[in-house]
C-alpha cells in the first residue's frame, strides 16, 4: 500500500511494505539497535589503528583531530542524504514506491515508534560505501591511511547522534534548550515545510545551502 509521500495517514497501524512476512520484519527497528551495532564498530575504528601503529607519529594528534573531522562530515552527509536521497523526486512509478519505501513511509506515518531509525538493512551498505570512499580519498588519494581509523569512527558516532536525536524528537518531550529547538525544527520539516530544514541533529548546512526558512 503506497500513499503520497507527504500525506499523513492516521490510522496507528503501521502501513506495511512488504507481502513477505520476512522482508517486513526488517523494515521495524528498535531504536537501541543503533548503538548496540554501532558503538563497538565505531570503538573497533579507534582501537585499531593504535594495536596496529602505537608508535605512528602524530598519532596522538590523529586520533582525535580525525574523529572530529569525522563528527563533521556526518553532519554533511545527514544534509546530502536527506535532501538528495531520501527526498529525491520521483518520475516514475517504480521510483515513487522506491522513494516510500526510503523516505515517504516516515512522513506518511512520523510517529511510529519502530520506523524512525534506519534499518540495518540500509545502514550497513551504506557504511560500508562510506568506508570506501575514506579508503580511497584519505588512504589512496591523500596518502594519509592513518586517518582512516578515527574519521570513520567519528563518522559513525555522528550516524548514532543523528538517528537518537531523530528518534527523541519525535518522542521525547524536549522543552528545554538546544534539544527543544531540534525538536521544533524537525516536526517544521514534517508539517510544514517538507521540502526545507533538512537536518536533523543539526541546521548548520541548511543555513549554508539555502534550505533554513526564515519564518
């Protein structure tokens, strides 16, 4: 059953995706997943580098610069997916049931509890395809493999603030601060300005491309 991508449907059934019992088994997510999978990924990332080098040089400077550098490419990379991927624009039919299956079901269905992080299903090949690309640029492009450890660790650890912070804003009271600012922000992007306020743990990058609204 698909529904347009920003209708919301009421009924508190989750809508389901899939005639296979066993495929809709993993579109549902507990969100302590996210840090039971990810957290000793992101720790390994960390360890590694230093059983593997302890006596590199500079590594005392690497290992925290290039976890931060990697807190702030997430932030990029929560835009980017977000905006271009999850909201691209369908043409045809088979992209507008591939676009619900991504994206719209959330919007369709903002409060169900077990659809607001991302299935490891998706975040798997999609770490996996970041890897490559901090293999390839910091590894084989920038002759700086050290790096690799502690950006994707950094990465990663953005990933589970993001998909957290998602999940709270939607169930999670947050009155208070920066959080309550959040949560306003993104039920913005669900009821009002779909196509705008992109990000989610943070709106730095919609500020810097365009897409913060200024009412």
């Amino acid at each position: 059953m698909t529904k347009p991508a920003h209708q919301i449907v009421h009924d508190k059934k989750p809508i389901r995706l899939f005639e296979s019992d066993f495929l809709e088994f993993f579109t549902h997510v507990h969100p302590a997943l996210v840090p039971i999978v990810w957290l000793p990924t992101a720790a390994l990332f960390l360890i590694v580098p230093v059983l593997r080098q302890p006596a590199a040089a500079g590594l005392v400077f690497i290992m925290p610069l290039g976890f931060l550098l990697g807190l702030f490419l997430w932030t990029l990379a929560e835009y980017t997916l977000h905006r271009f991927v999850f909201h691209f624009r369908p043409r045809t039919a088979w992209q507008e049931r591939l676009a619900f299956l991504f994206h719209g079901v959330h919007h369709a269905q903002p409060q169900v509890k077990t659809r607001l992080v991302m299935p490891p299903a998706v975040s798997i090949p999609l770490a996996l395809v970041f890897y490559g690309l901090f293999s390839l640029i910091l590894g084989v492009v920038l002759r700086a493999g050290t790096w690799i450890g502690p950006t994707f660790a950094g990465f990663l650890v953005g990933y589970i603030v993001y998909d957290l912070t998602h999940y709270a804003t939607h169930h999670f009271a947050m009155r208070r601060g920066y959080l309550k600012t959040l949560k306003r922000y993104h039920m913005q992007h669900h009821f009002k300005t779909p196509n705008a306020r992109y990000g989610v743990s943070s709106p730095v990058w919609d500020r810097a491309f365009g897409t913060y609204p200024q009412d």
